[in-house]
C-alpha cells in the first residue's frame, strides 16, 4: 500500500505543477480574440483564418496591436468599451490606422530596422492619396487595396499582392476595370498593353525580376504619372546609359518643350516593343518623319539616313558571319574562336543601339565601325576555314585517285606476271 500511495504521488503532484504552469502561461500569452473570432468565424477570407500568414502575426503582433482593446478579455463588449478599441477603420481612415506603426521609427526600428518609415508621407503625395484624404473617394486605393489585410506579407515574399510578378494584378483590379474607373476618364488598357509589351513578357512569363512592374515607373506609394520632362529619368533607372545619350541630345530640351514625352514618346509607356531598324530613317514608317522633313532647316533627316545604314551594316555584317560560321561548324570545323568575337560584335550591336540616343551621326558611325570590322573579320575567318575545308577534301580526293589507279596498275602488273 505504502508503495502503491508513494509511486502515484510523484505524478499526481507533477500533473498538478504542469497545469498551474499552463494556466500561468496562457494567461501571459492569452489572445481571447483570436481564440474567440476563430470558434465562430467559418469564412476561409476571416480575419482568424486569414491571420497565421500574416506578417504581423509572424512577428508576434495580434488582433489587438492593431485593432486595440485588451486580449485578456473574455466578451466582445467589453472589448468594445476598453479604452483603446479602435475598432474597424472606414477606407479613408486605413493610412492613418497603418501610419500609427509604421511612421513610427522609433517603434519600427525595434521590430525591423531595415523597413522604411516614409509609406505615408509619400503615399499623402500620391494621386490616391490626395483622392482619399483630399476629397474622401474611398475608390482611391488606400493601404489594404495593395496589400491586402490580415495576411499582409513582405514584397519579397512570392504570394504576397506586391510581390513584383503580381503587381501588375493588384493594381488593374481597379485600373483595368472600366466600370469601376469610369467617372474618372483615363485609360483603362495599362495592364493589357504591359502584359504585350517587351517588359511585361520578362516579368510575368520569364519571371525576370529585373524587368519594371508598374511601381517600378510610379513609385510604391507615391504612384503618380512621371511628368513628360521626367519620363527620361524612370527609364533611365534602368537604362541608364540610353538616358545619359539623350540627356546630351538635341531632342531633350526640343521634346521637353514641345511637351513631347521623351522615351515614350518612341517607345510608348506600357506598351514598350522590340525596337526595329525601320524606325530609324526617312522611310514613311520610320519615327523621325512625324516631325522632321529634308526642308525643315535642320540636318536630322541626312542625318537618319546614315544612322539607319550604319545599324543595318552593322546588323547584316553580323548575320552574314554568323551564318559562315554556323556553316564551318557543320562542316566539324573549331570555330569557338569566332563564336567568341561574334559575342563581341554583340556587344558593339547594343553599343550603337545605345549611340543612336545621341541623335548624332559621327557617334554612331564612329561606334559601329569596330563592330563592323570585327564582324567582317569574323566573316573572312570563317570563310577561311571553309576554303581550308575543301582544299583538305579536294586533295584528299586526288590523293584516293592516285593510289587507287596505283592499286589497279599494280593488280594488272602481279597477275600478268603470274601468266
Ligand atoms: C468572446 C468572443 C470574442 C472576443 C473575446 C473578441 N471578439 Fe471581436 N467579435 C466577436 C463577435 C461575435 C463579433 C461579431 C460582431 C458582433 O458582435 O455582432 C466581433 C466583432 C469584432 C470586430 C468588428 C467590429 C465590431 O466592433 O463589431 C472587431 C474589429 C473585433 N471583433 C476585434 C476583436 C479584438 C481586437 C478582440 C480582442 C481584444 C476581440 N475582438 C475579442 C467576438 C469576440
Ligand atoms: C495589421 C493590422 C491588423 C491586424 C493585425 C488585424 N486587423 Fe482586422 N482589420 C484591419 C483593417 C485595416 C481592417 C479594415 C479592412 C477593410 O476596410 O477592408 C480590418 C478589418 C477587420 C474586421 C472587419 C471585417 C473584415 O473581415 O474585414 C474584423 C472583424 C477584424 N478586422 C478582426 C480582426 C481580428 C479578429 C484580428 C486578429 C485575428 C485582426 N482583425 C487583426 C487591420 C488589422
Ligand atoms: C501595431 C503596429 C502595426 C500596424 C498598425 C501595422 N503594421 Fe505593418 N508592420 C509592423 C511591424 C512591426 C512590421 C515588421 C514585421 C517584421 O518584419 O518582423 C510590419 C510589417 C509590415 C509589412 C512587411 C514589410 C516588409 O518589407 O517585410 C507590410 C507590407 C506592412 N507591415 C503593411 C501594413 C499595413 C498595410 C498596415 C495597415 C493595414 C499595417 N502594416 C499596420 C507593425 C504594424
Ligand atoms: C498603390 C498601391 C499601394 C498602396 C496604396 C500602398 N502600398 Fe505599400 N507597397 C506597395 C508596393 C508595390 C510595395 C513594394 C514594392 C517592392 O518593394 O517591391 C509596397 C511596400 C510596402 C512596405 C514595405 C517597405 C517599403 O516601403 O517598401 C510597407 C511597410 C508598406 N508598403 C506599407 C504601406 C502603408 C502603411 C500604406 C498606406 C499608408 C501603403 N503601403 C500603401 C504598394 C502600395
Ligand atoms: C482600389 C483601386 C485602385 C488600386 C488597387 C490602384 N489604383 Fe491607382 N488609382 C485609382 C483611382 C480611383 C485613381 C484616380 C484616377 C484619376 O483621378 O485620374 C487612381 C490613380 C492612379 C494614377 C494617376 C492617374 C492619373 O493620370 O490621374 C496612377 C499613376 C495610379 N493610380 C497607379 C496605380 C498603381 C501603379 C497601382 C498598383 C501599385 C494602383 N494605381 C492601384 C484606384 C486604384
Ligand atoms: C516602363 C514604365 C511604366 C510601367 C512599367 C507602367 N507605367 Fe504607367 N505610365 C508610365 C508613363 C511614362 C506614363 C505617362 C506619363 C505621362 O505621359 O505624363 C504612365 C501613365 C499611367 C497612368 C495614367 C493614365 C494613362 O494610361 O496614361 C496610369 C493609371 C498608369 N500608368 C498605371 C499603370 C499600371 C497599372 C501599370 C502596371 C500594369 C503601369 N502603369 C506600368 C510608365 C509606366
Ligand atoms: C526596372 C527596370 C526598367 C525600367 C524602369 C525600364 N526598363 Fe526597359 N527594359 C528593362 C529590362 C530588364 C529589359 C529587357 C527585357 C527582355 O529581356 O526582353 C528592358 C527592355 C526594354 C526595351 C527593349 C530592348 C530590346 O533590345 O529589345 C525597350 C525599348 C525598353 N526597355 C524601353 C524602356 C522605356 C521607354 C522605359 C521607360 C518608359 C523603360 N524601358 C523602363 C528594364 C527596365
Ligand atoms: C526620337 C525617338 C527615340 C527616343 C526619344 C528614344 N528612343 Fe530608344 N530607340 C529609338 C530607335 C529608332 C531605336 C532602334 C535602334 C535600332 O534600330 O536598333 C531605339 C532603341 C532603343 C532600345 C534598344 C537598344 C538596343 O540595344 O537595341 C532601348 C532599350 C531604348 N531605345 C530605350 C530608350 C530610352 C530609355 C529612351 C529615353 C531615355 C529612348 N529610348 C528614347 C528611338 C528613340
Ligand atoms: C516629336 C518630334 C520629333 C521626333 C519624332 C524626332 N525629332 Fe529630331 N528634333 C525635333 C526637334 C523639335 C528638334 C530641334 C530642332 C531645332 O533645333 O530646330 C530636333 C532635332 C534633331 C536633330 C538635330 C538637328 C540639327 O540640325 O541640329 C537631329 C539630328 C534629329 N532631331 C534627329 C532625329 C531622328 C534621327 C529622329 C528619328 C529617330 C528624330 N529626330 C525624331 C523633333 C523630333
């Protein structure tokens, strides 16, 4: 019996200590909304359903944090009279709600010091910002249109709404919704014509991540239309060497004065496509005939002329020593060599595609002449090697003729010896 009674008050009394434990740490822990919102919630969209992905719940943040009122208490009226209770923010009401926090930077820098605490300062500048807070059109994307609410997540993080490849979704829910934009008589075609465009097809079938969604032109929160004298510069925050060539260029302070919008003015803006050659020249389907003529008193057409003819020799020197080589290829001749240089002609190709933004015709004939050489080079070697091909060949061929005429003589010889 003694036995019996001392091996079951071991765990009777740890039992007991485990349960004071888990009382203590629940209510340390306790988060009663959470708790309570996921018995009765049954919408998979629910904040409690929604809220285990969320970036402030990772981060140890609740219900609370955000919509205020204490997480001990037991009943949602209480939770409605405690002091703090914000309770949900109406849309023109989110910026602020959201700002609490994140304009906060002694409060940030504690819980993530590499986030940025200028959201809302720019956001207040943008065309949404000024709609909403200006005038209260709550169809102006505040906060959570971006970001969703209660499973907000990081940028970098695939499935969250502003991560790159889906950007453009968010942002033509409202954009590339007709009805929805209707009042407000600008396009509606922005996220058709990115997703046709050189860029949309690297990001969104490619995944290229280097390629701009449309934050990357409007900014994140500052999303507004770059004036037509800036355009240059967003384009430039890639191509940079381009922008630089037209910044020196006649046509930076003639567009700009005209009003003309720089890049998009050839490129267009959302429907950027594969420059073509044809688009430089004097033929009716190139770019610079909309406004120059051969009388207009300036040298641009003469000028087109010759950038056209260095980009297309430029381009047919290329094409032609590529297809000698490709051909010394088949034939089992080495050719990495040339393989090589063509790499290099590329590279002179890109070159001038950059120099024709300077609009000046010594440049870029000065710039395509390497490439030129180089490809002509190319083509010779090439050639070269193909011509050393049929040499070997044809003097192999004459050689097997000898020696079989040889062979044949040799043959006669041997058997009229034997008669
Ligand atoms: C005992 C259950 C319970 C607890 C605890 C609870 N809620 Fe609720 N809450 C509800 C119910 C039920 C509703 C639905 C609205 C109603 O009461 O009609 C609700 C509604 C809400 C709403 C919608 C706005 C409103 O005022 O109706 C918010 C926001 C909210 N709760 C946040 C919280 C937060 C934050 C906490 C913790 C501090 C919390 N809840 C704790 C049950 C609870
Ligand atoms: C990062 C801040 C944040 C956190 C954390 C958060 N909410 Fe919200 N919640 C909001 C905002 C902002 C809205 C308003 C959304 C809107 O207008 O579309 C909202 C709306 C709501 C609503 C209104 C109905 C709905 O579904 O949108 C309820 C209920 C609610 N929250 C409950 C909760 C509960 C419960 C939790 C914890 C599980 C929680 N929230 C966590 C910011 C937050
Ligand atoms: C209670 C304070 C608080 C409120 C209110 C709040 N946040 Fe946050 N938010 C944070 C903290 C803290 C982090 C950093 C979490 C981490 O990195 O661990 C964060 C992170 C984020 C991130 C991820 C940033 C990144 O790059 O990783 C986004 C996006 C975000 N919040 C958006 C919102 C939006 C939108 C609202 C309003 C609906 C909001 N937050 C309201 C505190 C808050
Ligand atoms: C028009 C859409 C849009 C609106 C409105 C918007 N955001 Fe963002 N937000 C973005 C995009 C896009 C990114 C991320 C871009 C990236 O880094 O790739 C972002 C990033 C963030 C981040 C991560 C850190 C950073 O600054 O890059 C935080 C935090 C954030 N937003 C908070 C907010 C808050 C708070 C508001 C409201 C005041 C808000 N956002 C309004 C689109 C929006
Ligand atoms: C909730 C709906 C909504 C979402 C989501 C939204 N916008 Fe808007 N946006 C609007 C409305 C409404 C206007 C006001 C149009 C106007 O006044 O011309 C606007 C205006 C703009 C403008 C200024 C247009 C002009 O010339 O007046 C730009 C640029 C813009 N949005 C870019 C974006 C980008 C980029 C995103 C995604 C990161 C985005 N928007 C997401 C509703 C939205
Ligand atoms: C490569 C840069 C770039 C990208 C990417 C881009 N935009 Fe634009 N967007 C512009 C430029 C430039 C303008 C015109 C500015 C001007 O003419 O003043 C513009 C204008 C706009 C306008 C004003 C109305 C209009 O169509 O002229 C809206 C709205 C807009 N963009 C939304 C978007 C949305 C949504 C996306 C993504 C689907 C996007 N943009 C992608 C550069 C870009
Ligand atoms: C965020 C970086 C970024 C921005 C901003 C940007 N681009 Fe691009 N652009 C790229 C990338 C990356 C590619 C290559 C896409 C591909 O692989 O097809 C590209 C390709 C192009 C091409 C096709 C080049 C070719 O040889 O096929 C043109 C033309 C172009 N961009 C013009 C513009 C114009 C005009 C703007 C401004 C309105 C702009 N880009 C803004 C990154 C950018
Ligand atoms: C006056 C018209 C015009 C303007 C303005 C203009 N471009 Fe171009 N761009 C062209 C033409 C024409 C080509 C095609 C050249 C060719 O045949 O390869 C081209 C080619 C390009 C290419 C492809 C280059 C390559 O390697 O083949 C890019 C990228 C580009 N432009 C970006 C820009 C950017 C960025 C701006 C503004 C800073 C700009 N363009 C301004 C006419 C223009
Ligand atoms: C939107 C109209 C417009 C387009 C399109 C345009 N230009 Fe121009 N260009 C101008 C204006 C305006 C000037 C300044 C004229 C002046 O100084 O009298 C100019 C000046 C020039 C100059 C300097 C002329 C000189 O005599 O100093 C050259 C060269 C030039 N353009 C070449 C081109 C080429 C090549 C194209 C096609 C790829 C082109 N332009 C397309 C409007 C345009």
């Amino acid at each position: 019996m003694v036995f019996v009674k001392k091996k079951t008050t071991v765990p009777v009394s740890a039992l007991y200590m485990f349960a004071v434990w888990c009382l203590i740490s629940m209510t340390a822990h306790a988060d009663t909304c959470l708790e309570c919102h996921s018995e009765w919630e049954d919408n998979d969209r629910a904040p409690s359903k929604l809220i285990s992905t969320d970036v402030h719940f990772k981060a140890g943040l609740g219900c609370a944090d955000c919509h205020g009122g204490d997480p001990t208490l037991e009943d949602m009226d209480d939770v409605r009279q405690y002091k703090n209770y914000l309770g949900v923010p109406e849309p023109e009401e989110i910026p602020l709600f959201c700002a609490g926090c994140h304009s906060n930077p002694a409060y940030m820098i504690k819980h993530n010091p590499s986030l940025s605490t200028d959201q809302f300062d720019k956001y207040k500048t943008s065309v949404h910002g000024k709609l909403l807070l200006g005038k209260g059109d709550i169809k102006a994307a505040n906060c959570v249109s971006c970001h969703s609410v209660h499973d907000i997540a990081s940028p970098r993080i695939p499935t969250s709404t502003v991560y790159a490849v889906n950007i453009p979704t968010t942002c033509a829910e409202c954009h590339g919704d007709a009805g929805y934009m209707a009042e407000y008589k600008i396009p509606t075609d922005q996220y058709e014509k990115f997703a046709g465009s050189v860029h949309g097809i690297a990001l969104l079938e490619r995944n290229d991540l280097g390629a701009p969604a449309c934050n990357d032109c409007h900014g994140n929160h500052g999303a507004i239309p770059p004036g037509v004298t800036s355009i240059s510069a967003v384009c430039g925050l890639c191509h940079s060497l381009i922008a630089d060539e037209f910044s020196r260029s006649p046509h930076k302070k003639a567009f700009d004065d005209l009003g003309y919008p720089e890049c998009e003015g050839c490129h267009s803006n959302h429907l950027v496509q594969k420059p073509q050659h044809y688009w430089m020249g004097t033929s009716d389907s190139s770019i610079c005939v909309n406004c120059h003529a051969f009388d207009d008193g300036t040298i641009a057409l003469t000028s087109a002329e010759t950038m056209h003819k260095s980009l297309v020799d430029l381009h047919d020197a290329y094409t032609r020593a590529e297809s000698r080589t490709n051909d010394g290829e088949l034939k089992g001749m080495m050719v990495t060599d040339l393989r090589f240089k063509l790499k290099e002609v590329k590279q002179f190709i890109i070159k001038t595609g950059t120099a024709i933004h300077s609009f000046n015709d010594s440049v870029v004939v000065k710039t395509a002449e390497p490439g030129l050489q180089l490809a002509n080079k190319v083509y010779e070697s090439a050639a070269a090697k193909i011509d050393e091909y049929y040499y070997r060949r044809y003097g192999l061929g004459i050689a097997s003729l000898i020696i079989t005429m040889l062979a044949v003589l040799l043959y006669f010889k041997i058997k009229s010896i034997g008669k």
